[in-house]
C-alpha cells in the first residue's frame, strides 16, 4: 500500500538515549546488509497503519555528492548517504525535486540513483496494515519474517518484489522491535 503522506520525523530513542538511526546503522553494518528501516504505528494515519520512522542506507551508491569540503570517515559518508536519501525523498513527495537551483550543492537529484537506492526511497512511501506486507506480517504475528529469494516472491506475498526484482534485493528480515518493526534487506542470498 503506498501513500504520500510522510510519518512522524519524531527522533525515537533508545532507552540508552542513542537515536535509532544510529542502532539501524550499527545493525546494518555489522553484518553488512544493504538497508535497515524502522517501521511503527502511524499515530496520523486511519486506519492504523505501519510507516517508515526511521532508517539507515548502507548499500551501493551509484553517485556521491558531498555537501562540503571536511574530510569525512566511511561512517560519517554512509550517515551523510542516508540523510541525503531521506532529502531526496522528501523533496520528490513535495514536487520540489525539479528545482535544482534551490537545492543545496549536496543535493541528490533521481538521476544519482541506482536501482537499490531507489528501492531504498521508495520503500519510504510505503505504509502497511497489521497482516499486509512483511512489515504488517510480522507486527501482526509478533514473530520475525524471513524472506529469502525476495526478487523472485509474488506481488501478493511481497507487494515490493518488483521493486526488489530491479534492486537485486535478494533477502529481507522483519523483525518486532520496540512496539515496531526492523527490516533488513540485502543484496545477497542469505538463506
């Protein structure tokens, strides 16, 4: 189910204090899988639905625009890529994302993308009801979700395969977390 109206920005934290999107990026990294999304129930949306609250990049860039001169460590990039993705998509929802002399110098424009980056930010435009989706699935049944061989499942089973099929997104993990869910995606076969 796909929907233009953007989750909650509200940064969740860790009981820690640490923000979640340093825990998606720490979880992606160590075991080097292509993205993680954090999907919660929108407090907005009626019925109930899943939306995307938080989420971390960490697969192939096709294009990397840095927005200023400071040397920057591989963590410091892949948290700059993510953030620039999270533009992206919020400047396309908005219909700003043709003015390019607005934009920042470090701005992505749909053409930087490769196929798993724009899985990747469209991903963000989905929303899904308890039981639909793998997201949905997973909340729904509190038990985690392991789809191997996405780019090849159904559209019923997996409404993004076709996505997944362009992305090469091979295998996906959702897992309840948090009164949410955590999906992990990668480009590999992870069986």
């Amino acid at each position: 189910m796909a929907l233009s109206a953007c989750p909650a920005q509200e940064e969740l934290l860790q009981p820690a204090g640490r923000p979640l999107r340093k825990q998606l990026a720490a979880a992606a990294r160590s075991i080097n899988w292509s993205y993680a999304l954090f999907w919660s129930i929108s407090s907005t949306q009626r019925p109930r639905v899943l939306t995307w609250t938080d989420r971390f990049y960490n697969g192939e860039v096709k294009t990397r625009k840095i927005s200023h001169s400071v040397e920057l460590t591989a963590d410091q990039l892949l948290m700059q890529r993510s953030e620039q993705l999270r533009e992206l998509y919020e400047a396309l929802q908005s219909g700003e994302c043709d003015r390019r002399a607005a934009r920042p110098v470090g701005s992505l424009s749909p053409e930087d993308l490769g196929d798993t980056e724009w899985y990747y930010v469209i991903c963000m435009t989905y929303a899904f009801l308890p039981g639909q989706g793998l997201p949905g699935r997973s909340s729904a049944s509190n038990e985690h979700v392991w789809l191997c061989n996405a780019h090849l499942a159904g559209s019923k089973d997996f409404p993004r395969a076709l996505l997944a099929k362009s992305a090469c997104i091979q295998t996906i993990v959702c897992i309840p977390l948090m009164g949410g869910v955590l999906e992990l995606g990668t480009t590999d076969k992870v069986p």
